[in-house]
C-alpha cells in the first residue's frame, strides 16, 4: 500500500478493494503468495478449496468467520477459550500445507 | 453541459466536462505508453476507468469476487505519526483486528536498514513478541537508503560532491562503494530478523538514491535467497524508473538506470523477490484521471510480464493518489478500484 493518514489511505483501500484479513481469508491468501509465490488467482482457489468454500465466500465475513472458528485459525475477537496469536498459525500452516518460520522458531525453543 | 468532479494531483477539487475527463484517460495512457515503450490502454478499458470516475458517489469499490490483498510500508508509522501513545506491537494488533490487514509490517523510526543494524537486538525482540500475539504474516520493512553511506552521515566520499568538481570516476567507485557496505548491512538485519521468525523482508523504497541502491538491494536479496532459500522478500520500489545516478551499473547483463517496473520486475525476479512493488508517480499539475490512466497503463503491462505476485504501491504521491497527507476518500477508492480490476495485480 502507502503512505497517507490511516482513515484516508488504509481503511479506504480495505473497503474499495481489500479482502478484510481476519475478518475473511486475506491472510490465508496473502501467506500462499508469500510462501509459494502464487498469483492472487491461483492463490485464492487454493484457500477456498482447503477452506471447502467458493471465491466469493471466501471474501465473506459471515461464512469465514464460521469457518474460522471451525478449523480454529483464529478471529478478529475471539471468544474465551478459542485459539489466539500464534496458536492459530499451528492450524493455518497445516491447513495450507505450509511452513511457517515463527512456528519452526517457536517448536525449538519449546523443545517440541 | 454535465460536469464531473474530479481533483487535480495536489488534491484540490476540480469539474471538467464528460468529454475532457475521455481526454484525460487518453492522454494519461498514451504519456505512459510512449515513455516506457508499452502498449496504451484498450477502448474497453478507457471506458471502464470514465465508469469508474464518472460515479457521482464519494467512495467507490471493486465488484464482489475481485478483492486483493494488502502488505504496507511500516502500519506502525501510520499510528506514530498521529501521536497516539501506543506501542509498535500493539499498532500491529490494530491493523489486525480493526483494519482488515491481511499482513502488518514492524519497522523502525528510521525505516533504513543502515538505522536498524546498531538496534537489531531491541528490533528483534519487538519482532518475537509480536509474532507471539499476531496471527497474520508479520513483514519487517526498511529502505536500502544509500544516501546514509555518504558523507557527512557514511564513510564514503560524497558522490555529488565529486561529480561537481568533475570528478567523475571518483564519483562512480564513491557509489560502488557504498553498495558493498549497504549490502552487508542489509543482509545482516536481515538475517537477524529471519533467525527471529519474520515472515517476509520489505526491501522498501528501493532505488531511492538511484541505480546504485537497486543494485545494492538486489545483490543483498541474491545472498538471502542463498542463505535462506524459504525467505519470503518483497522489494517496493522508489519511483517509476530508475534514476542514473551511476549510470553503468548492470545487474544480470541489464544496464539499471532507467528501467521502467515492466523491466525492474523482470530483474527483482531473478534475484530472487516473492512480492515486487511498482511505483508511478503522480504529477501534481494534472487531474487524477491522467494520472490513474498512466498507472494503470504502466501496471498492467508489468503484471503482464511478471511471473511474481505484484503490489502495487498506492499511498500519497503514488499510484494516481494526491501529493496530500490527507488523501480524499473518493480520490483513494477510484484509484484502487481502476488499478486492481483493469491491471489484474495481486495486491496493493
């Protein structure tokens, strides 16, 4: 993105264009992109499917943040006992089939 | 006759006529086509951007289905800058959990990676305790930044001041110079932050200080990629095309200065960059529709040729966006509209 005032810029782009993170499947779509090098295409119908969703629902608060919950890969306000922080990143790198570096770092010093 | 509001590349606000805003989307397209050598913008595609900035809506926004995702430059200077007394890990978590952010970016004050390296141990420790409460990938972001290499802040001659009194040899082997040091530097922090667990690494406003920082910032991701092959780098660049501040550096066999980002990606590629983030920049004297139709133009044929995912940088000054730290909600919503359906790139 870039910079300019929080409202204006980033808030501004999270609603004209943007996936919503959390909210939905961006940070899901995003770590395909990063991990694997996919383009926005290939890297959605890879989440939607593992997800068992379809493109559309995968940019959809209230169908993702049932299956959020389901598969335990966190939410935007999480209820007691569900996963949170890097707990959810366990269950996102074995949905996805991924490696994720704070997770590698993270079994080594718990000696796991 | 109907009047369409629209600002100008300052930001102030503007009417022209349906058939002047056709004008602006023409000419835009054509500037950036005949500049970077590149195919302008298709008779369906100019028509898409009047839709678009003929709406007499304030925000605007792409169709269901079409949502990209988001890496930033630094989300904790946004919230610093506003003086809001919150800590940079808790400024990730508001993008997180309030902002929709499908990635945040630590960074420091500085945001160069020369600032970073006497502080990496403080950087580092932020980066684990926010990779601990975050869910979403966490990116550390700083700049190449060669001019900090120069005297009076760096060790090495300044290329400038050589350059004025004629000397130009000595000004080139002053630029060679200072990249050898850059690069240590970058690859250090950088493998620091990785030994931590970041995610990715931002190389950000590359090319700040011309073909010598492209260079430096490419050679230094070349090392990362070999030390840590599973390291994910996205490199954002600086502007459109690369200034000659040297002028007869290559990389790969390819003369940099003057690359524009369809040639710039083709080179981040090879080096071994994840995520490329071309810039073009807006010309404050002409309307945001020139501007956009300039950006689109150039983008697409990028997108085009690259085989990475490609985020375009859309912030103040850039992207078609207004040269104001206060950018208006339509001008910003119009322009990511355009760039994200017309050009098919993977995030901003």
């Amino acid at each position: 993105m870039g910079v300019g005032d929080i409202l204006g810029m980033a808030a501004t782009h999270a609603i004209a264009s943007g996936m919503g993170g959390m909210r939905t499947a961006g940070d899901l779509v995003a770590r395909m992109q990063m991990s694997r090098g996919m383009r926005i295409k290939e890297a959605k119908e890879y989440v939607a499917s593992k997800l068992n969703v379809s493109l559309i629902e995968l940019s959809d608060p209230l169908v993702m943040s049932e299956r959020r919950e389901d598969l335990k890969l966190g939410l935007i306000n999480p209820p007691p006992d569900s996963v949170k922080g890097i707990e959810a990143k366990f269950h996102i790198a074995e949905l996805l089939g991924i490696e994720i570096n704070s997770l590698r770092r993270f079994k080594e010093k718990i000696g796991a | 006759m109907k009047t369409i509001r629209t600002r100008m590349g300052d930001g102030s606000l503007v009417e022209i006529t349906e058939s002047n805003l056709r004008r602006e989307f023409e000419e835009g397209t054509q500037d950036a086509a005949e500049r970077g050598k590149i195919p302008a913008l298709t008779q369906d595609e100019l028509d898409h951007l009047f839709d678009i900035y003929s709406s007499p809506s304030r925000p605007v926004g792409v169709e269901m289905g079409n949502e990209v995702i988001f890496t930033y430059d630094s989300t904790c200077g946004e919230v610093q800058r506003t003086l809001t007394p919150i800590d940079r890990t808790q400024s990730l978590q508001l993008f997180e959990r309030m902002l929709g952010a499908d990635t945040v970016e630590l960074g420091h004050n500085d945001y160069s990676f020369k600032a970073v390296k006497p502080v990496i141990s403080y950087e580092r420790n932020v980066l684990e305790q926010a990779l601990l409460i975050t869910t979403v990938p966490v990116l550390y972001g700083a700049m190449p930044n060669l001019g900090l290499y120069y005297r009076p802040e760096g060790p090495v001659q300044n290329p400038s001041e050589l350059m004025a009194t004629g000397k130009i040899k000595e000004a080139r082997e002053a630029h060679e110079e200072a990249i050898e040091y850059a690069v240590k530097d970058m690859v250090y922090v950088a493998s620091e932050l990785y030994e931590s667990g970041v995610d990715a690494i931002d190389f950000d406003t590359t090319g700040s200080a011309g073909d010598p920082d492209f260079l430096a910032a490419l050679r230094a991701v070349e090392i990362l990629k070999e030390k840590y092959p599973d390291l994910c780098v996205e490199m954002g660049m600086s502007g459109e095309f690369v200034l000659g501040m040297h002028g007869e550096l290559t990389y790969k066999d390819i003369r940099l200065a003057g690359l524009y980002p369809h040639q710039q990606v083709q080179l981040a590629e090879k080096a071994g960059v994840a995520i490329f983030g071309p810039v073009v920049n807006t010309n404050t004297s002409k309307t945001c529709a020139w501007n956009v139709a300039r950006v689109v133009t150039f983008l697409k044929f990028c997108v085009e040729q690259s085989n990475i995912p490609v985020h375009a940088n859309m912030g103040m000054g850039v992207g078609g966006l207004p040269v104001t730290p206060f950018v208006p909600i339509d001008a910003v919503s119009r322009a990511s509209q355009a760039v994200v359906e017309i050009t098919r790139l993977d995030g901003l």
